[in-house]
C-alpha cells in the first residue's frame, strides 16, 4: 500500500480542517451536525453535509494510514462476531483482535455459518499479510470447519472463557452504534466499522500505565503521526 497523503484536490477548506472534522467524528460519539458546531465554536463554517462527505471519502484513507504505521500483530488472534440489527435484519460483525487487543480486521456478514467464517478468515490474512501462531475463538463450530480448510497448520483453541479480550473490543461498537441510532445499511456498517476499528484506538494508549508527562508525550507523538498521514503537517486546523 501506498504511503503517499490522500490527494484533496478540488476541496476548498484547508486540508487540517477536513482533517480534523473526520478525526473528532471518529474519536468521539458525535453526530455530524455536533461535528458542525463544534467547529463553528472556532469560526469554521462548514455543513453536516460536508462533514458527512468527508467521513465517507477520507475515513478509510486515514484509518490505513494509521494501521501502517503500527508494529506487526501478535501472534495469537481472538476472533468473535455479534450481531447488529440493520432495518429490522440481523447481520453479524466478525472481529478479529491480536494480543494486544488491537483490532485487525472486521467483516459484516449475513450469516454465522462455515462459509462466513472462511471468507472472514481469508481476509484477515490478506489485510494482514501475516500468519498468526494461535487463533481464539469461541465454541462456534463455523470456525474450527473454516480453519480445517484455510489454515490447518495454526493452533486453534475453542473455548468460551478464553475469548474475552475479542468480546471485549465490541464495547466501543456498541456504544457508538446506540448514539448513531443503528446503522441504515450493510454497507454503512462495513465502511464506518472498517475506519472506525482503525482512527480511535490510535488516540487511545494504555493510559492506566503512563505516568501524565508519558501520556502527554506519547499523544503529541500520536497527533504528529496523524498530521503525517493526512497531509495536515503545517496545514491551518479548525481548533
């Protein structure tokens, strides 16, 4: 994957702005419009519209950006998938998070069967470009028949109580699925979850075991990483 800034060519506002307005609707559980007037508060006029745009064409972008400049994953994988009410119908999230708890990957799919879990399973592969030495799961069958089939070479442990750290990563979703009044589409679901799983964490160090200087320091270098990735390095931004 390319390293290069996302190209803005054609959008009037300056780049730290859209930057910025994409990282507070990530980071925090706003809505677009609350997005609109936190940076009218700075003197920024800018629709919910244009944020929604924004959200939609740089989300993605930025989250792969974010998640190439982290360290290779663990070695063991906990996977999991909930389920999620889209217009009335339920869809199934998979999840996939290393030992760390970082999330690697996420699908939503319309099923919890055999051929989910392999379509899950190979694209978490691919996106990772890494082979794991241990994967997590919980007693769901569709993912020892899926693992049989993909890789058998991996250890595979089944087990409830052994996969709390993969059901744990859904808490984030959850809530931010509540404040978004759930999601309209599948497709809306896979794209937010796709960026969402990629910008926050990266704002979200182990806190609880940093003194306040380590903190500040490891944010400031935090928010240098992310003005590389967007292109906003020396850009006017909206606070």
């Amino acid at each position: 994957m390319s390293s290069a800034s996302p190209s803005y060519k054609g959008h009037r506002y300056p780049v730290g702005v859209i930057a910025h307005c994409v990282w507070l609707y990530f980071r925090f559980p706003l809505s677009f419009r609350e997005v609109e007037e936190l940076v009218l508060e700075r003197g920024v006029l800018v629709s919910h519209e244009t944020v929604r745009r924004w959200y939609a064409k740089f989300g993605q972008t930025y989250a792969n950006g974010l998640r190439r400049r982290r360290p290779r994953p663990g070695d063991k994988w906990h996977l999991d998938e909930v389920f999620v009410r889209i217009n009335g119908v339920l869809k199934y999230p998979w999840r996939a998070v290393d030992t760390d708890g970082t999330v690697l990957d996420i699908l939503v799919q319309n099923r919890r069967d055999k051929a989910s879990a392999r379509r899950f399973f190979r694209k978490l592969l691919k996106t990772t470009r890494t082979v794991p030495r241990v994967i997590v799961t919980d007693k769901l069958r569709s993912y020892g028949a899926a693992h049989r089939q993909v890789r058998p070479s991996v250890e595979h442990r089944s087990h409830k109580g052994l996969n709390n750290r993969a059901e744990n990563s859904h808490q984030p979703t959850r809530q931010r699925e509540r404040a978004m009044e759930g999601f309209r589409s599948v497709g809306g679901a896979q794209r937010f979850l796709a960026a969402f799983s990629g910008i926050p964490p990266s704002f979200r160090p182990r806190r609880h075991l940093m003194t306040a200087p380590g903190y500040r320091a490891e944010m400031t270098v935090r928010f240098a990483i992310w003005e590389q990735i967007t292109g906003a390095a020396g850009q006017p931004a909206a606070a």
